[in-house]
C-alpha cells in the first residue's frame, strides 16, 4: 500500500510554485520533485531510458525544474514504473498548482515533429480525463513497450487533475509520434501554469474553485476516465 504523499507547500505569499513527492509500494519506491517557475532542468533516472528522454523534454519545453528518482520491479516488465512516475509526477503538479490562483488554466499546441504532427490541449480544471488518439505501429521503441505511453498520460491526468486531450495528425515514425506527444504536453503545461496579471491572483472559474486546492493528490492513485479511441 503507497505511502500518503506529502507534498512541500509553496512559501507564504504563493511566490514558490514547488511540490516534492515520495511515494513508495511492494513495486515502486519514487521521488518527484518540481519547480513550475524553473528553467527547464532535468535530473531523471527511472531505469527506462526512454521514458527519461520522454520526461527530460516535458521539462525543457515546459521550463519546469523536474527530478525524479525512480526504482521499479523492471526485471519484470516496465508497466508498474512508467505508470507511478505518470502518478507521482501529476500528484508533484497538484501540490505545486496549490488553489491555482492566478494561473491561465487552459494551455494547447500543435507539435510537430517531422511528419509527425500531433494536437495537445489541456484544461487544469481539477477533473481527471483523458482523451488519447493516438496510434503506433510498432510493439516497442528501444525496450519501451508503445502501449505505455498511454498508461503513463493517464497516470498523470488523474492524479494532475486535468482535463487531457491527445492526438495524433499526422505520423508514420513512432518515436517522433511519441516524442511529439511528450514535446506538445510541456509546451501545454508552459502556457496553462503560467501566471496571468490580469487575474490578479483569482482562481479562473466561476465557481471560484478549480478542485480541492494543495495537496488533493491522493494517496490512493485515481484513474482518469478515457474517452473511446477513433480507429
């Protein structure tokens, strides 16, 4: 059973937009921790070198400061690993975002790589969902089963709490299709966690909540409801 995560809160006055996670399991021991004011900086080690390369560009392209340190049952396969560091990572984005005040909320981009052309928008609404569409035709990139790069997006909505939407235009190399995805999620994130001057510090809904504010992420992992897939 995880360890209830205890994430770091931001210093009075809401001027340190920082979060630090452990979560710990039979399967997986992780820490997450994140600076959405940062520059880009990367220290990521899950054992899965694919997957770091993935979440390296997450914090280049999102100038979000990113460490995760990660050990997994890989001697098993990758599955339980890629989807508690999804978890943890969006339970880390959770506790930095606070009550969200002041923050634009909805961020989109189109990201091309190559041929590869793929659409992400998102919505830190405090509703986990997921809409993924998107398709590879081969089995593995390295030793990366393909299929977990959905598991690892659905991960981290549900625990972000955001509203997902993930598609693929265009493409035929997966691994610019795969890297498009990870590359348009950071672009999205950067404009979506970006603080708004003209919001004056207000939480952008009408409700005047988006969730239940710092440290909602669970201990319990929650799972994104997924929109079906158009083939």
């Amino acid at each position: 059973m995880a360890r209830p995560p205890a994430p770091r809160r931001p210093a009075a006055g809401g001027d340190t937009r920082r979060a630090e996670i452990s979560r710990a399991t039979k399967e997986t021991t992780i820490r997450v921790a994140i600076d959405l004011d940062g520059s880009g900086r990367a220290a990521i080690g899950t054992g899965i070198g694919f997957l770091d390369h993935m979440l390296e560009q997450v914090a280049r392209h999102g100038l979000i400061d990113i460490t995760i340190e990660a050990k997994g049952d890989l001697h098993i396969d990758y599955h339980h690993t890629t989807e508690d560091v999804g978890i943890a990572l969006g339970q880390a984005l959770a506790a930095a975002l606070g009550e969200k005040r002041g923050i634009r909320r909805y961020g989109s981009c189109l990201s091309p790589m190559d041929e590869a052309l793929v659409q992400v928008a998102l919505d830190i609404s405090g509703r986990a969902y997921l809409v993924w569409d998107v398709a590879f035709s081969r089995p593995k990139l390295g030793e990366m089963d393909t299929e977990l790069f959905r598991e690892w997006f659905q991960a981290f909505a549900a625990n972000a709490g955001i509203t997902l939407h993930v598609r693929a235009l265009s493409g035929e190399n997966n691994h610019h299709i795969a890297e498009a995805c990870f590359k348009g999620l950071a672009r999205a994130l950067r404009e979506a966690v970006a603080l708004d001057p003209r919001q004056a510090g207000r939480v952008p809904s009408t409700k005047g909540t988006l969730g239940k504010g710092l440290g909602t992420a669970a201990a319990t992992p929650m799972r994104a409801r997924r929109a079906p897939v158009r083939r």
